[in-house]
C-alpha cells in the first residue's frame, strides 16, 4: 500500500505476484514472518467482523452447513456443542503427508519456509483469554509438529493453568501424543469436553505409513486411546478412504478396526471415515503417477471450479483401486467410495459429538435429508 501511495517500483514489493500489462510478475520470496510477526498480530479481535456473534455461536465442529436448516437448527445438528475459536499456534509443518497441502514441501514452495515457527506462549494465552470473554468456551488446536510441537506445549499448558483460564480444547494430534502430554492435557482443560483427535487414515498399518509422515501401528494406537480413557480425555478418530496404497479390500481392515475400538473403549466420541481432497501443492498433486493417482485438476481455474456449488468431486481417482483388474473413471471410484462409506463407515449421530453404528447412521442421514431438503452442503 504504501508502494502504491508513494508511486514506486512494485518490483520492490516482496512475495508479491502481480499484473504488468498482459504479464503476469512475481516477486522473489525474500519475507517470511517470524515469531515477532505473528505475535503482533491480533487474532481474536472478531468485532471487526459484521454479525460477529454468528461466528461465536454458529460456526464450528464438524464444518457442515445446511443451507434448507436455519441457524438454530444447524446448531443442533451438525455442531459439537461448545463456541469453538481456532487458535492460531504457529506456521510452518516437518511432515509431508500425502493428502495435505500445508505440509514441509507445500511450505516451502509456496512461502519458502523452512522448517516451524511458533507464536510464544505469551501471546497464545492471551488470544485465549480475549475469545473467552468474546463468549467462545473451546479453542481447537491443529499445529502439532512432531517433538517440536510436544516441548511447546510443555511451556504453553502449565502457563494456562497459570492464568487460571477454564477452556476446553479439540487438539488435533498429527502424531501420538505421549503420557506426559496427555497429562498435563488432562490437567489444563475442562474435564471430559476436552477431546484429542487422532488421525490412523487406515485400519492397515502398511497403508498408514505409506500416508503419514508420523506413522504408528495399531498397537500403539489402542495404548493411547487406553491411556488417554484412563485420564478422562475423550478421543476423536478420523480415517480415509481411497488414498493412495490402499484398495477397496482394505477397506475392511479400516472397519474391522473401528468396530474394535468402539468395543474396547468408552471414552470415544465420533469415529469419522470419509475421503480426502486433492489439495495443490500436497505431494500426491505434485508427483501423482508417484502416488498411483491420476488428478482431474491440475491448474487454479480447476480447483476454482471444482469448489463451486454442484461442481465437488475429489478431485482425482484410482483406476485399479477395485484390484480385481477393472478400469474405474472418476467418477465410478467417487461412487464406490460413498456406497462403502454408506454401508460400513456412516458415523451420523443425533448427537454430533458422538458416532453411531453404520445402520443408525443411515437411517438419521435420510432423515437429515429429508428434513434439509437434500440440500446439505
């Protein structure tokens, strides 16, 4: 802006692309914020916002809106009850997990980070406390980069305790979180409405580490959920489908695994299977014959429309993802996917927190349906 005002060379104007006649520019990448930047910023000044309140009271897990449903009504069933506010921990990812764009190598390419950068400790607790008194009563966390995220943490929930700040969290865990870090969760959040979500993506282990950067096995798996249960701390599970290495057969590895825990614990709020995305920048959009998929977007306009009402889909399939020699298109592989997810994986609930068995689920996605004018987007 002040390039603007002042009437100088745009060239001098970091990370910017722009428009020159009928060329398009980009800047070198030579800015990149660090934990003075981003403490700076202020994030929970939401009066700036116009209907402010709508966001505190209407927006929040799982994102779903029905557009047929008024607000009350999309509260009551598609939101996990607590005003939820996204608190920003830091930017920047050590893990390059196929599906997700905002990983090491995204970073890089588009922000040429390297490595994370973290908001003091300070800075968070006070962001928590300006949305507490905005009316939110849970922040939802989902920076959690390996070790280093596991020793920030060690500093930022004693100094919230310190505070004296009564919050729920929904900490999305990237990797397993470790006993002590269960712990100290334990102590610094509101009792069982603190919930960790974990994230397998597969019931098999040899698909799970194809995927993750921070891969565990099953055993591990059912250890923490084990642990966490006997802290009192309610746990989210979240798989895939259709991603690459997997099958349609190994889909029953992945419901074989949700049953299992579902039986064993009781701790366990929503167990959610569902498929991902193409995301630009995500190593599967970079290198897809590497991944054994084939993108139906490649470029922005693409994605532009691929997010356009009517327009969905995944973005990419996997033509021998039935394993039985068959040729899928797109649109088939989309068609299998949501029949398998009908039969075996629905996790609808009357109670969004919590997840049903695959019948029940069915039977309340009708009935939302139905009541939303089948117009749920």
């Amino acid at each position: 802006m002040e390039t603007i005002e002042e009437g100088r060379d745009w060239t001098t104007v970091p990370n910017l692309t722009w428009r020159q006649n009928k060329g398009i520019r980009e800047n070198s990448l030579s800015y990149l914020a660090d934990e003075k930047d981003l403490d700076r910023l202020s994030y929970g000044n939401l009066p700036l916002l116009k209907d402010w309140k709508t966001y505190v009271h209407c927006m929040g897990i799982p994102f779903v809106w029905a557009k047929g449903l008024s607000k009350e009504e999309n509260r009551r069933y598609y939101h996990i009850g607590s005003p939820l506010f996204p608190l920003n921990i830091g930017r920047g990812c050590l893990a390059n997990c196929t599906w997700c764009g905002g990983g090491a190598e995204a970073h890089l390419i588009v922000n040429g980070r390297k490595g994370v950068v973290f908001r003091s400790p300070e800075a968070v607790v006070d962001t928590i406390g300006e949305v507490l008194e905005l009316g939110y009563e849970m922040v939802h966390i989902a920076f959690d980069p390996g070790k280093e995220g596991e020793r920030y943490y060690r500093e930022l929930f004693p100094l919230i305790r310190k505070r004296n700040l009564r919050v729920k969290c929904y900490f999305e865990s990237f990797s397993l979180p470790s006993g002590s870090f269960l712990q100290s969760f334990s102590e610094t959040f509101a009792g069982n409405d603190s919930i960790i979500a974990l994230s397998p993506e597969s019931g098999d282990e040899r698909v799970r580490s194809r995927n993750r950067t921070f891969s565990y096995t099953n055993e591990d798996l059912m250890r923490t959920v084990c642990q966490a249960e006997k802290l009192g701390i309610r746990v989210d599970i979240f798989f895939s489908m259709g991603i690459p290495g997997e099958r349609y057969h190994d889909l029953a590895k992945t419901a074989a695994l949700r049953r299992e825990i579902k039986r064993k614990f009781k701790n366990i709020g929503r167990i959610w299977t569902s498929p991902i995305s193409l995301e630009p920048a995500a190593p599967w959009f970079l290198s897809p014959e590497a991944f054994g998929i084939i993108p139906t977007r490649q470029s922005f306009a693409d994605f532009y429309r691929g997010s356009s009402p009517g327009e969905g889909g995944l973005g990419y399939f996997i033509s021998d993802y039935l394993g039985n020699g068959a040729e899928l298109d797109a649109k088939t592989f989309e068609s299998v996917l949501r029949q398998a997810k009908c039969r075996d994986h629905c996790a609808l609930h009357l109670n969004p927190s919590k997840a049903s068995e695959p019948f029940w689920g069915r039977l309340y996605c009708r009935y939302l349906s139905w009541r939303a004018g089948d117009r749920c987007d």
